[in-house]
C-alpha cells in the first residue's frame, strides 16, 4: 500500500479512473466467466488430475491388488516402445495430409460460397452437408465404398482385388480422403468468416493501383484474416491430432494404422490398463498443449486480440 | 418394491436359446423371480469389453451373464463376480464334464458355471485320406503325418491363422498338445512364469511355421477364421480341416440350399484332434461359455437358482438340439434326439472331456496379444518365435512393454 502511495510516477487521478473502469470490466468479466469455469474444473481438471496420479501407477482395473506406484516409468516404457513412435508417425502423417489439403480446398470452398450470386444457399448447403454427418457414418460410407467384396471403387479404377485395407499407406489413404471430405466444409466455414472480413475497400484501392488478383490474394486477403486462418488451422490440426473413428472404423488399428488416441483407447479400454494408458493420454495432451502452443507462437497472433471492432 | 426381483441376464447373441429358457425357468420357479434379457455384442472381445466396464462401475443390474471360458479368472480376480456357495457349486457340478467346469474355476472356487461348451475336431476327406494311405481316426495320428499326407496328395490343410483369438486357439492347443503351457503357475498373475519356450513349444513353432510355408497350406491362412476355413475345405483343394463341430450342421444346411453336393457331406470324415508327438494323447481346443453371477447383484440368491435352471441337463441338451452349440454334461450326449443329430456325438463328448483350456489367468487378455502379435504372420514363426513370445510377454504383463 505504501509503495504504490509513494510511486510517483502513477499520478493516482488519471490512472484511477481508467483503472476503475477496467478494473469494473474485469470483475464483471470474472463473474460472468466464474460459472462456466468452474464447471470447467468439475468436468475438466479432475479427470485430467486423476489421469496423471493413475499414470504414475502400474495398475490394471482387473488387478486391483497388482497396483503398485512406478513413478515416471510409465512414460519411460512408452516413450522408448516403438508401438508409441509408429502410432505418433501414423497420426502425424495423418495430420500433415489432411490438413494440408483441407486448407487449399477449404480456401477454395470459401472463395466459392463468397462470391457465388446465384444458388448461394444450395450451394453452401451442399459444400456444408458432409460435415453434417456423424464422423462413424461418414467413416462406413468410406469403408464399404473400398471394401474388396462390396465396394466400387475397385470396379471404377478397374482395380480388381486391391485390398485398399490390407497395407498401411493404402489404408492410411483411405482414411484420409474420407477426413478430409468430412471436416473440408468446417475449415472453409471459418475461412469463410474470415474472408468476410477482409475490408473491401482495400481491394477496390489495390484493384486501382493496378495490383494483379495474385498479389491481392497475397498483400491484402490473406494477411487481413491471419487470425482466421491460423484459428481454422490450430483447430483442425487439434482434430486431426486426436483423430480415432475412421482407423477404428476402417481397419480396427491393424496394418500399423494404429493412432494415438487409438492407442489410449485400447490400452484405457480394451487392456484396461489404467497406468498405461493414462499416461498415454497424458503425453496425447501434452502433445496438443505443445501443438497449441507452436501455433500460437508461429502465427504471432494474440488471440484475445482478435476482436471485432 | 414390491412382487418378484426382475433379474437381468446379459446374453451372448444367439436364435433365442437363452431367452427361451430364461421364460422357462422365470415360470417354474413360482413367481419367485423374472427375467430381462439384455443382448450383448457378438464378439467376445467386445462382450469382455461391455462387461468390464459396467462391472468396475459396479452396476448392479447385471445379475447374471454369459462368459466366454476364457475370461473367468480375470472377471473373478477383479472382484467382479460373487463365488457360487458351496452348496451351488455341489449342484452345479454334478454331471458335468470337468473341463468345462475348470474354465469356471478361479482360486478353487466356482465362479462361472458352465453352459455351453465346444471343441475342435479334426475333419478329413475320406477319399483323399484313403488314397494317400492314411487314417486320420487312429488314435496316434499326428501333425506331421496330416501335413505329409496333404503334401503327397497336392491338397490343403485348412486352419485360422488370422490375426484373432482363433489363431491363439490353434497355438495353445499344439503347446498343451505337446504336453506344455503358454504360461506356468498362471495363477500368480502377475507373477505367472511365460514357458513357450520349450520342447511342446518349439514343435509348435515348426508346426505352424513348416504348415504355413508349404503348399498344404491355405492360400489365405493369415486371413483365415472358421468360415474362410470351412470354405477352403468344402473345395476342390480341401482335405484337412481343424475346425469346431458347427462346420458338420453347416455343410448339411449348405447342400439343403443347393450350394454344396451331398457327395461332398459324404465324403467328410471326422477324428479327433491330432497329435504333435505320437506317444502323447492330444489336448483338443476348448472352447463354450458359462453363467456368472454379477457382484453387484441386489438378487444373488434369485440370479442362482435362474443359473441352476438354466443350466440343468434338461436345458443345456435342449440347447444342444436348439442351437448347435455342445453340451457341458456326459449324458447328453446318451440322448437319442442327440445322437440323431450329431453322428460323431462320442467324439466331441471325449474332446470336451479331454479338452484343453487356454491359459486360465487374469491376464488373460495381454497374454493371447503378446503370442499372437509375436506368432503372426504365420509362415514367419520359426524356431525362435516361442522364446520371443515369452519374453515379450512377460515384458507386457509387467509393463515394461506396451501391448
């Protein structure tokens, strides 16, 4: 108290009121925050909690009396087991095509739906209806089409008895065409948003100046929706990071098409291995809190920051 | 609440067997009880999965429930299911045939009560078993004399060596066979001693390697379960086949459709499981499920007497006739009604009988992923598979390895 009386380079009036006002914001921000986080730590940080003490353990539901503390070494056995590396490479590939992709097509899908004049509903429905669709069912639609007995696309490519199923890249192919048809109408609904943004009058001027569509496209769009852009980015990465339903749908884990969530599945699931595979699910987060964190840095981009006035 | 309890009973899929009886024995016992039937997956790993889930949330609707033989000793070593009384297991063990009963012990206690049960027998062309001058039904028939004479004759030997319980299926039963264990002093759990590596496991190892490499094997082995199996031996290159006693009905209702030859039902042969060493009496793959009673059950003395009903003589050769699926009690297999049904009754009654249960411990679940994942593909297994797998294993069980 007596150190803030005596700074003399806070003049206490002008500082007050702005401070008042903010400090007023603040605390009705916290109160209107507070229900929902606290929520928030009920559903949320309890579990998480929970997971990284039984993490520590080496502990099977099914063996109560077996459970014993084990410190780090969960971590340990996983990080050194190739099962680990080869479902983290699975997923990474995974994550690096569909996004990629997703983000061409989902900048063209947005450049479609906001300039298209005429059939502009039917259009953006039809673009949006597969994201409309539950991830398991798009995930059959995608199997049974290249399945070796009943599917077509054998017959279309003329493939014969290729089993699309049968080998990891192939496999790994398959699934990422069927996320990519999926979640492209997502990243293009927030592009989309983005694109709105993007002043007009900018354009117009550049357009003036002579400034060919390329280099609009590069000086003035995309950096006016950098926000967006890393927004639609960080949340499809995150996605597609925790990616399960097809590979569970599609080949069961089999062939090496195992992914990371797969992986805590099976260990939490199916081995009831609660120390394994709460650690796994521990270093899944990490890895999304690591993700979040390389975006956030690489973009530059304060997200509170993006506001709309 | 007041009227009778309302007991649940988590079933394995079937035509309606289970159901059926559940009415039956709601209706002779008096009013004291009735039944709900809840439909569980089709797959035992699923079922395992379902149930496990709910038991460790300690759900008390689960009063009764069908188990597959394999997952008993962990289910009881969890906590999850209420031992039968003394008095229960005295009733519930008479007449049966004691291998089934094994699959429901856990710690000398009963805790599962056989339903159902199964093993695999050995089936043959008979003409091509004549004109390579074997007989599959001496009781000294062995895997290498099968796979010489399936060589000598250009034909296959049909098995399931996909990557799934039947495979481990096959490989227990060539190890006890041979007179070994996948695991030694299973009951210790954690603790259990892996002993693949052996001589019972390394004759395992050069069965399933030599078989899966040469010619007499089905070109679709790594991919094969039961059906694909029966597949390739009603073909043209069929001659063996190790299969469950459902294959022989199957055939039959096969030709009803006009899709086999009756010639074809005629020529099949049956025998029992062969041997790996000639001078050692084969261990046949069990299989089947029993009925246990859930921990959390607020009616265990009711979901009891629904377990004794259902698993009377009565009931079980009914479900026999019904369902196609094995008895668990000798006599049985004396009904005329059965005998009708199943020409080869004797045998598949002395199978049971003799039959071999997989590694009967808590594990169960880590230790068939660890021989499977080492034992697959099966042309790859060779004479170091079997101390691979032990090590493997162990490493999984104590969790210096993930499964």
């Amino acid at each position: 108290m007596t150190v803030t009386a005596t700074r003399p380079d806070t003049p206490a009036p002008a500082a007050g009121k702005g401070s008042d006002r903010a400090r007023g914001e603040r605390r009705l921000g916290l109160y209107l925050a507070a229900p929902s986080f606290i929520v928030m730590v009920l559903v949320t940080a309890y579990p998480l909690g929970y997971a990284i003490v039984l993490s520590l353990f080496n502990y099977r539901l099914t063996d109560p009396a077996g459970r014993s503390f084990v410190g780090l070494n969960n971590y340990l056995v996983i990080l050194t087991d190739p099962v680990w590396w080869n479902d983290f490479a699975t997923t990474f590939a995974i994550t690096v095509v569909t996004v990629a992709v997703e983000l061409v097509l989902g900048f063209g899908f947005a450049f479609v739906m906001l300039r298209i004049v005429r059939g502009r509903g039917p259009v953006r429905t039809a673009i949006l209806i597969p994201y409309g669709i539950i991830t398991v069912v798009s995930a059959f639609i995608w199997r049974y089409a290249f399945a070796i007995d009943s599917g077509f696309v054998n017959q279309w490519l003329g493939l014969g008895d290729f089993n699309w199923f049968g080998d990891r890249w192939s496999a790994i192919f398959v699934i990422c065409l069927s996320e990519i048809w999926k979640t492209t109408p997502f990243i293009s609904l927030l592009l989309l948003a983005g694109l709105v943004q993007v002043p007009e009058e900018m354009q117009e001027a550049a357009k003036v100046d002579g400034a060919t569509a390329w280099q609009r496209l590069w000086k003035i769009t995309l950096p006016s929706m950098k926000a967006a852009i890393m927004v639609a980015l960080l949340f499809r990465t995150l996605d597609a990071w925790r990616i399960f339903d097809n590979p569970f749908v599609m080949t069961g884990g089999a062939n090496n098409t195992e992914t990371i969530s797969f992986l805590a599945y099976r260990q939490n699931v199916s081995l009831v291995n609660l120390g394994m595979g709460s650690a796994v699910s521990v270093l899944l987060f990490l890895t999304v809190v690591a993700i979040a964190w390389i975006f956030v840095k690489g973009f530059k981009t304060d997200l509170s920051q993006v506001r709309g006035d | 609440m007041s009227g009778p309890p309302t007991l649940t009973w988590y079933i394995n899929p079937d035509n309606g067997g289970q159901a059926t009886r559940a009415q039956q024995c709601a209706d002779a016992s008096g009013g004291a009880y009735t039944v709900d039937i809840q439909t569980l997956p089709s797959d035992a790993t699923q079922q395992r999965e379902q149930l496990v889930r709910r038991l460790a949330a300690k759900d008390s609707s689960i009063d009764v429930m069908s188990l597959d033989v394999i997952y008993t000793a962990e289910f009881a070593n969890a906590g999850f299911l209420r031992p039968y009384t003394p008095a229960e297991t005295a009733r519930i063990s008479e007449g049966k045939l004691p291998a089934p009963l094994k699959t429901g012990m856990w710690k000398d206690t009963l805790y599962a009560a056989p339903s159902k049960s199964n093993a695999q027998l050995l089936w043959f062309r008979k003409s091509l078993a004549k004109a390579a001058g074997v007989d599959p039904t001496s009781p000294t028939f062995t895997w290498d004399e099968m796979i010489k004479a399936a060589l000598g004759q250009g034909k296959k030997i049909s098995e399931q060596g996909a990557r799934y319980e039947g495979y481990m299926v096959w490989i227990n039963a060539l190890v006890l066979s041979g007179g070994g264990q996948i695991l030694t002093d299973a009951e210790a759990g954690k603790n259990a001693r892996p002993s693949m590596a052996s001589r019972a496991g390394d004759k395992a190892a050069e069965i399933v390697g030599s078989l899966a490499r040469s010619s007499a094997a089905a070109p679709d082995l790594t991919v094969a379960q039961e059906e694909q199996a029966r597949a390739v031996f009603q073909g043209d290159d069929g001659m063996f086949m190790l299969n469950w006693p459902y294959v022989l009905a199957a055939a039959r209702s096969a030709v009803e459709e006009g899709t086999l030859d009756q010639s074809v039902v005629d020529d099949i042969g049956y025998a029992r499981y062969p041997r790996v060493f000639a001078d050692r009496p084969s261990a046949p793959p069990l299989g089947g499920s029993n009925l246990a009673i859930g921990a959390y059950s607020k009616y265990p003395e009711q979901a009891a007497a629904l377990v004794e009903c259902a698993t009377s003589l009565e009931k079980v050769t009914q479900y026999m006739l019904d369902e196609g699926e094995p008895s668990v009690y000798a006599a049985s297999y004396d009904d005329p009604r059965v005998r009708e049904a199943y020409p080869n009754a004797d045998l598949i009654r002395d199978s049971i009988a003799e039959g071999g249960p997989r590694p009967i411990t808590p594990f169960y679940v880590d230790v068939a992923g660890s021989v499977i994942n080492t034992w697959h593909p099966p042309e790859s297994v060779n004479r170091d598979t079997p101390a691979e797998a032990d090590a493997f294993m162990a490493d999984v069980i104590s969790g210096r390895r993930l499964l």
